[in-house]
C-alpha cells in the first residue's frame, strides 16, 4: 500500500523539480525515484478523500509518447487521459492524476514508438490493444498477471483495503490435480487442503477461471495466511479452469449447466474421495465469481441453494443475456438486466450473497446496488459493498478475503 507519509520531503523534492520543468542533476532524480515507491503520491490541498498521484517512465530510446493504461481511470475511450509528458532534454516521462485515496487498481505503461498511427494510440486503452504495456520498474509493490505473460502493476493508495494476504509466498497445504468432465467437456480441476487439523470442519470454496487464481493470482498461500491470521475459518480451494477464453464466455454468465454440475457431481465426489476431512455443511459452501463468474455466483444462490450457503459476486456481468446480442459498451442504467430479473423470478432464500462492485464501472454500479436491494425486498440474504476501482482483480483478490470473513458468523 502506498503510504504518503513515506519520505515527504523526498517526494516534493522530486515533485518540485517536475512543477519546474526543471532536473538539478538527472542522475540524482533517478536515483531518488528509484529509492522511494512510485508512483509519488501527496496530499490534497482542502481535499481529505484525495491524492495526487504522480507516475514515471525513463525512456531509454526516442519515443512518440508514453501511455499509462490505469484500469478504468485512463482505459476504455480515456486513452488521452494517460498519455504521459516528456520532459525536455531529459529522458523522464510524466503524468499526475488526482484520484479517491482508496483507490486499489492494476496498470501498466506502454512505450509508443515514433511513427505510430492515431488509430492504434487509440485502441490502447481497449481489450485488443496492438501495443504492448510493461511492470512499472520504479513500483516496488509486487505486481498482478492475470492471463499470458503481461505483468501489471498494482496500486493501492492509503485508504484502500489493506491486502496484508496477498504478499506471495508458499503454501503450506496440498494441491491435488486432476480432470474432471463438467457441463459435457473434460476439464482440469485443483484442489487445495490447507494444512490444518483434520479435526476441524472445513470449508470448501468453489473458484471459476481457475487458471487465474492458481496460475497467476497464488490463491493457496493468500488463503493460508487469512487462515494463519484468523480472518477466514479454515476453507478448502475447488479451482475450474477453463479451456480457452471462446469456451469460457459459453459456459459462465447466466448458464446453469456448471453449477447444476459442481452441486450435484463433483462436490459430493471431491468430498467422498477425502473421507479423512471433516467437511462443513452447506453454511461454509461458497462459489466465488467474478465478471462473468459473478453471474455464476448468483446462478449458484438461484439453482444450487441446497449446495451453497455462501455466493460472492463481484462485479457481476449485468448486461449479460443468454442469447449474447447484448454487450457492456452498450449497456446503459436504464437498460433492463436479464441477470436481476431471471435472479428475482426465483428469489434464493437461505443463502447469502455479497454482491461487490468496482466504484468506476460505469452502468454495473446501479445495476448492483438495484439488485442488492430487490433482493432484501424479496426476503433475501443480500450484503453489497463498493471499492474504490474498475474491474479488476487487483481488487476482486481482497474482496475474496472480505467475502469469506463472513463464514465466521
């Protein structure tokens, strides 16, 4: 987490020189920068609930312009929002936005080479982008990989949530991997047993995109710290990868053909072939989405509320419909939501769902927070809880944590 009060009088220094336009010594200002954790951020003036974040890039070779792709702050249609200034006669790259002090997001900065088309500039900010974003080097916060080798990021300013789990680290526990035929296609399924006494009821928690969360996320040692510090009763992790990303969109969403699956096969099966556990009944149960696996987290409290006792859905896919005509770009506030009203036709009763969304994700906000309370009309079991963010994992991992806190009551 970036902390404020790290080195004020080094960070104004450096600031200063930048408000100037003007570098004493190019060697000395590198040198400070790498020494304290960047992006630079300070107080707001008058404004409590705000930062100024100040970003760096040194360019080693000529460049047309450097972007900082921060999710849904400078993404999307607001590429022009993170185009970076050059220094003159310098090889410092600069940009400061001001943004919530709980803030938690992921980025990334992109190089864009003399020459580059306006077309491609543009598409920077979007899901297929041509150019390719890097780690920033000078951020010593460990970074987030989500899907292929790009590394990102993260930054969480001093009011975020704290993510003391998400540290890295080796698990403890054991991982068990195997295939598994789920919704008519063989698929690879991890299972994780943290190493706790097998006298105690275990918990077990259901992920989609399982590939991010073993692969790239490290989910195991992020559950055995929240267990080692007593914020989680001990859980177990059921991982369901995917098969590519075109399978993904058919299977997750308002599908029920996974779910139905998972309650009626494979939990009993995964249970039965660890007679030595003690498991947890159905009130220590979870699925956890997130996007498209949000709408399968509900899907979960709609066709498997026998199974699950717990859904977590974050930043569910409102504009989801089954016949895929609709898409988020498009969807707007008053849009109608196949996801609330195929969820309200059956309004699940005896399960709880945390329903989180990301503060700048646009049209989901009022969807989410319409849902949450239809459902307290309907007698559900809603909670609903907003971070300062877009859609991203950077904050969906903290949320996993807070999510699971619950299983305490």
């Amino acid at each position: 987490m970036l902390n404020m009060q790290q080195h004020p009088s080094a960070i104004a220094r450096l600031r200063s020189q930048l408000a100037a336009g003007h570098i004493a010594n190019l060697s000395d200002f590198w040198r400070d920068a790498e020494s304290l954790n960047v992006p630079l951020v300070t107080p707001v003036d008058g404004a409590k609930d705000e930062r100024d974040v100040t970003f760096l890039w040194r360019a080693r070779h000529p460049l047309q312009g450097v972007y900082l792709r921060l999710n849904r702050v400078t993404d999307k249609e607001h590429v022009a929002k993170g185009m970076m200034t050059a220094l003159p006669a310098t090889d410092i790259w600069t940009l400061t936005l001001r943004l919530p002090a709980s803030y938690c997001g992921s980025y990334s900065l992109v190089e864009i080479p003399p020459g580059t088309p306006a077309e491609t500039i543009a598409q920077s900010g979007g899901r297929f982008a041509t150019l390719v974003g890097h780690a920033d080097p000078l951020n010593k916060t460990p970074g987030i990989n989500v899907r292929g080798s790009t590394q990102e990021s993260v930054m969480a300013l001093d009011k975020a949530p704290a993510q003391s789990e998400w540290r890295g680290g080796s698990p403890s526990g054991q991982l068990l991997t195997s295939a598994r035929t789920l919704a008519g296609e063989s698929r690879r399924v991890r299972l994780y047993l943290p190493d706790v006494d097998v006298s105690q009821p275990l918990g077990l928690v259901v992920l989609p995109d399982g590939e991010t969360w073993f692969d790239h996320l490290g989910v195991c040692a992020a559950i055995d710290a929240a267990i080692n510090n007593g914020r989680i009763v001990p859980v177990a992790v059921l991982g369901i990868d995917n098969i590519d990303e075109h399978e993904r969109t058919a299977i997750l969403g308002g599908r029920s053909e996974l779910i139905k699956d998972i309650a009626d096969q494979l939990l009993p099966t995964i249970r039965a072939e660890h007679p030595q556990r003690r498991w947890a009944d159905r009130s220590r149960t979870v699925l956890a989405g997130q996007s498209l696996g949000g709408v399968s987290a509900l899907m979960a409290a709609r066709y498997a509320p026998e199974t699950f006792g717990l859904a977590l859905s974050h930043s569910p896919s409102m504009w989801w419909t089954p016949e895929g005509a609709s898409r988020p770009n498009v969807f707007s506030e008053t849009d109608t939501s196949w996801v609330s009203e195929h969820l309200l036709s059956a309004p699940p009763q005896g399960v709880r769902i945390r329903l989180c969304v990301g503060s700048l994700e646009g049209s989901t906000v009022p969807h989410v927070q319409r849902l949450h309370q239809q459902l307290l009309t309907a007698g559900g079991d809603s909670h609903c809880a907003m971070y300062t963010g877009g859609h991203d994992y950077a904050w969906w991992r903290g949320a996993l944590i807070d999510g699971l806190g619950l299983l305490q009551g």
